[in-house]
C-alpha cells in the first residue's frame, strides 16, 4: 500500500477523505479507516472491513463524484476514542463518525454514518 498521509488529528480525517475522493482513489480512502471498521453504507446495509470499503468506493468514485468541504461540528474526544461529525451543506441530516488513535499517534475511522436523516414527526 502507498504511504499516505496520516490524521494526526481527528478533524484532517474529512478533508482527507475529501481529497481522495475527488482524485478517485478508493484505496486512499480506504486507508482512513481501520481493517475492521463499520460503514453504515449503502442506506440499510452495513460494509464491514477496510477491504469492503474499498471496494464500495471504487464502484462509488468510479463516477466521479465531486465532493466539497464540509465544516466540521466540534469533536468531542475521550482518551483515544473521539466522535467527529458534519452538516451536509445540503442541509439534510448529519455525518458522524467514531474514530480512534492509533499506537502512531495517528486517527483512523472506526464506526462510520455517512448519511442519516432525521426522521419525520
């Protein structure tokens, strides 16, 4: 695997994802999440392993999405557990997503909700 560069912070691992996606490099985006971690992706379904996510986002970024910055909630860290998470510029729901330090020092995902909605009352 290519070195990439590393999340020394829980916030760089958005704008990491976002640089990758957008040069089309699913195993990139890969790298951000540790070998076992959950993606919460495609909507009611569960992706499970840094292999599967990789695969989900070669067919994803095969497209060639765009994807834009998005300013970050305040993290809320616990030791080597943190909580990051974003409004979609759209304004529809939310991003969250559990990350944990790594011996390096270093962020990886492991708990990942790209999309949720709030429901309807």
């Amino acid at each position: 695997m290519p070195e990439y560069e590393k999340a020394m912070r829980p916030e760089d691992i958005t704008r990491l994802f976002v640089e990758r996606s957008n040069a089309g490099d699913a195993a990139g985006v890969a790298a951000l999440y540790e070998e076992d971690a959950v993606m919460a992706y495609p909507p009611g379904q569960l992706t499970v392993g840094r292999e599967a996510i990789r695969a989900l986002w070669e067919k994803a970024l095969a497209g060639r999405p765009r994807f834009e910055p998005e300013q970050p909630l305040p993290t809320l860290i616990s030791g080597d557990i943190a909580l990051t998470s974003t409004p979609p510029k759209d304004g529809a729901g939310a991003r969250a997503q559990v990350v944990r330090r790594q011996p390096d020092g270093s962020w990886l995902r492991l708990l990942d909700q790209p999309e949720f909605v709030p429901t309807a009352r």
